[in-house]
C-alpha cells in the first residue's frame, strides 16, 4: 500500500481516515477490529503528528458526550469502514470514533457476560421442576406403599454400620437422583460390592423420598443406610455449634449486599467478580447439611476410617485401594489442586480461597500454599478426634461472620483449608478429577480415566446447564426405564 501525506494540520486531515482506508487491500477491510486496523494506522508513514492525536483520544477516559453518540456509532466493523471511506473524517474523528464503538461494544458485552452470569446463578440455584416431582412421587409413595418405607438396611445388617471390617463411605445429601447416581456408581464399579456400606444421610423433608428410593431400589449386596440429622442423637441433644453458625450466617446473608439485584446493577465491577458475588448468595453455602461433615467424627462414633462422597460426583472405579492408602497420621486425604495440567482448575491456592487482604488471615497463613478439594475425601475418625479440628472450623467462622464475610465469601472449602491445615495427607489426583461442572474444556478421554470425577461448579448433570459431552458419564447410571424417573420426564439429554 503507498505511503500517502495528509493535506492540512491536524484539525484539518480531511479525507485522513478516507485514503487509509481506500489504501488498504481488500481482504483487510474486514476482521477483527484489533488486528486489522491497528497496525494499518499505527506502521504506515503518517505525518508525525496524526499518530499522536489517535494516541492521545484513545488514552483518555470516554467521556459522557462520546458514549451517548447513541446512533451516530457505527453499529459493526463494515459501517465503520463505510462511514470513514466517504472521505469527510479527520484523524481526530476517526479515533472519537473508534473508541466510541468499542467502548458501546464493551459495555454490551458486560451486560451479556452479567446477564449470563445471572441466569446461570438462579439456574444452579432453583430446583428442577422434575427433581421436585421425584421427590413429591417418592414421598407419596412411602406413605402408600410400605415396601417404599422398609428399615434400611435389614435387621440382619445393621451390625455391619459399625463394623471397621466393612468399607465405609458416608453421602450428605438432600438430592434423591444425584444420591442415586453416587450410590449405584459406587456400588456397581466395586469389586467387593458385599463389603460396601454407604450411610446416606439427609434432612426431614427428604428423608421420606430418598427412604423410598432406596427401599424399592436396592443395591444388592451392599448395604445402605439412610438417616435423617434429626435421627442422630448427638444432633438433638442440644445446640449444635454448626447449627449456631448457620442461623447467624443466614442473617448476615440475607441483607449481604442487597441481594443479587443490587449486585447486578453496580456499574463498576467487572462480570467475573459480579459472579462471584453471585455465587455467594446461593443458598447451598449457608445450608447444615453442606457443613454437617465437621462433626463426622461425632456421627460416627464407632468408625475408624470412612470416605466421605459429596452428590455431585460419580464413581468409575473400585475405591477399595483407599483402605490401604497410609496417612501417615494425618486426617484427611485429599487431590490438592494446586499442580495439574488443566491451569484453570488445578491451579488453587489458599490465595484463591481466603483474603490476605485482611491482617488476622495474612498473620496466620502462606497465601501460596497449595489448596485441597473436597469431593472425595478419605478421613481418619480415629486420628480427627484427638485433634480440635472441629472446633478450629467453628472458631474461623465465627470469625469470618464478626468481620461479615470479609476473611472469605463462599461455602466450606475455606474454614475447611483452615481447620485441617496442617492435617491433610495429599493422595493420588487419579482418584478425584474434578471440575466438570466448570471447566468445558474437559476431554471425555480425561475424564474416563480418573477413578472419581467430579461435577464441581455450576453445571450439575442433572440441571439443563450441564455441558453435553460430559453428561453422559452420569447419566449411564440413571434408569430413565424407571417410572419414577420416567413420570417426572427425567432425560437423557
């Protein structure tokens, strides 16, 4: 392309913007903004002072006069182009312009990114309408049907619930599908399935369906145990330091920056941290059952080791080699999740959890140290309870709700990192992949050769957000035969 002389001063580059863009070859009018027409302004021979003004307006803050252009912003790349060929544009007005329609397209692409992030937020939150008719089927079931409300397990098994001989795993969980797909992956992948017992634990309103599920589905030979918290006498003996917690906790939440509609409209934050917010408010970060598993030890008094399962993970392998995995005197054994190959997932320290922005955690921890994940959790109840790990766990959040959720925003990682610092034992990562609620990008290939993945985040595989190609390795363990599921027109896809 020639070099080519503008024919006045500064303000008077008429026809500037008209000969450069006439100048450029065809197959460079159109693409992306950046690439395009970047280069093309700033490497060709100018006059010295042309480079500067488009330098200066650009670098200076939009003011409110050049946002609101309203229609005189080219729209797209094409009508830019068009609008600069006729020939009537200074070096001054072509850069006005340019960053007028790329600040009008930031702007719309922060309010799709929030609106997005929005959607998802009250998508993960709600309840499916099809979970809430399994769970309604399933209570009348139990209270017509008395094979739907049979003890579980049997007489002749219960002395099994507290036999250390047995392979013990503990699921919290008020969510009947996703308790079944754990359960039946479990059970189906082991090699021993007679020497699994799966205690299932949930609150009083589903503890008629997910006792029904069970009664009319078993998992034969393995024995399963369901219990409601208000069955566990160590629960209602009196107040409950978690239970304590929580009350206060749903307090401080409910007026937590005004909710979600005022955390949408703040104008100054950008879509990721806006999400995060977001995600605060989602109501399993502040439910007893999300934060009942401090007190495993007290649970399960007679228990020596057990493995503790969260709902949103599916098992695809024997677990049984996690009997005969040392400790080394440690708690718990856990993937850390600070090396790995996915950066976006395996790339969480106790920097990306805690704020070390706040003198009492910066006193106290190494913001670089590498983070755990709960999931699939191997705990010791015999080395745990001469610890004061669950007391540690209620002092920080104690802690964290005097200085309103201003040492950590979301869920039970955080006090977790804190309260087994020191007590973690790390395991290998095949035996918890996690992520796949998250993280799109996961191969099927990656995910079929861990021994337990897990669908952390978002996109939970039974909501329609799940991602598509990964879907499927949770679904193979739904019967979608059934007539429960069949009824609530639970699917595949």
């Amino acid at each position: 392309m020639a070099a080519f002389e503008s024919t006045g001063g500064v303000e008077g580059h008429t026809g500037f913007a008209g000969a450069f863009i006439s100048a450029m070859p065809e197959e460079e009018k159109g693409g992306c903004l950046g690439k395009k027409l970047g280069p093309q302004i700033l490497g060709r021979r100018l006059e010295a002072t042309v480079p500067e003004v488009i330098y200066q307006v650009l670098e200076e803050p939009a003011t409110q006069s050049e946002i609101q252009l309203g229609p005189e912003i080219p729209q797209t790349l094409e009508d830019f182009v068009a609008e600069m060929k006729d020939g009537r544009s200074d070096a001054k007005t072509f850069a006005v312009k340019l960053k007028a329609m790329v600040t009008l397209f930031e702007q719309r692409t922060r309010t799709a990114k929030i609106q997005e992030y929005l959607y998802r937020h009250v998508a993960s939150s709600s309840i499916p309408k099809q979970l809430h008719c399994l769970a309604l089927r399933l209570a009348n079931e139990h209270s017509t049907n008395a094979n739907a409300r049979l003890q579980l397990p049997d007489a002749e098994f219960v002395p099994a619930l507290v036999d250390n001989s047995f392979f013990h795993f503990v699921l919290i969980s008020d969510n009947v599908l996703a308790a079944s797909v754990v359960a039946s992956s479990l059970v189906h992948n082991s090699l021993r399935p007679e020497r699994v017992v799966l205690h299932v634990i949930t609150d009083r309103k589903t503890y008629y369906p997910m006792q029904a599920w069970f009664s009319l589905h078993p998992l034969t030979p393995a024995i399963i145990e369901v219990k409601a918290l208000h069955h566990f006498d160590w629960l209602t003996k009196g107040k409950v330091p978690v239970l304590e917690a929580m009350e206060k906790d749903q307090k401080v939440r409910s007026q937590f920056r005004g909710g979600s509609s005022a955390i949408v409209a703040n104008n100054t934050e950008q879509p990721k941290v806006i999400a995060a917010k977001l995600q605060a408010l989602s109501p399993k970060y502040n439910s007893v059952m999300n934060h009942i598993r401090i007190h495993l030890p007290e649970l399960f008094p007679s228990l020596n080791r057990v493995v503790f399962l969260d709902d949103d993970i599916v098992v695809q392998t024997d677990l049984s080699p996690l009997w005969d995995i040392e400790m080394n005197g440690k708690v718990n054994g856990a993937v850390e999740t600070c090396i790995g190959k996915d950066k976006f997932v395996m790339s969480k320290r106790f920097k990306s959890y805690l704020n070390f922005s706040h003198p009492l955690i910066a006193k106290n921890f190494n913001p670089n140290e590498c983070a755990w994940a709960y999931g699939m959790n191997i705990f010791d109840l015999e080395a745990w309870r001469k610890t004061n790990i669950s007391q540690t766990y209620h002092h920080w959040i104690e802690e964290n709700l005097k200085s309103d959720l201003s040492l950590w925003q979301l869920g039970t990682l955080p006090p977790g990192l804190i309260a087994f610092h020191g007590h973690t034992h790390s395991i290998d990562p095949f035996w918890h992949m996690l992520g796949l609620g998250y993280q799109e990008n996961t191969t099927v290939a990656d995910a079929e050769s861990a021994g337990v993945i897990h669908f952390n985040g978002r996109a939970k595989p039974w909501l329609d957000i799940a991602f598509p190609q990964l879907r499927p390795l949770w679904t193979k363990y739904v019967d979608f035969s059934d007539r429960f599921i069949k009824g609530c027109h639970i699917r595949a896809s």
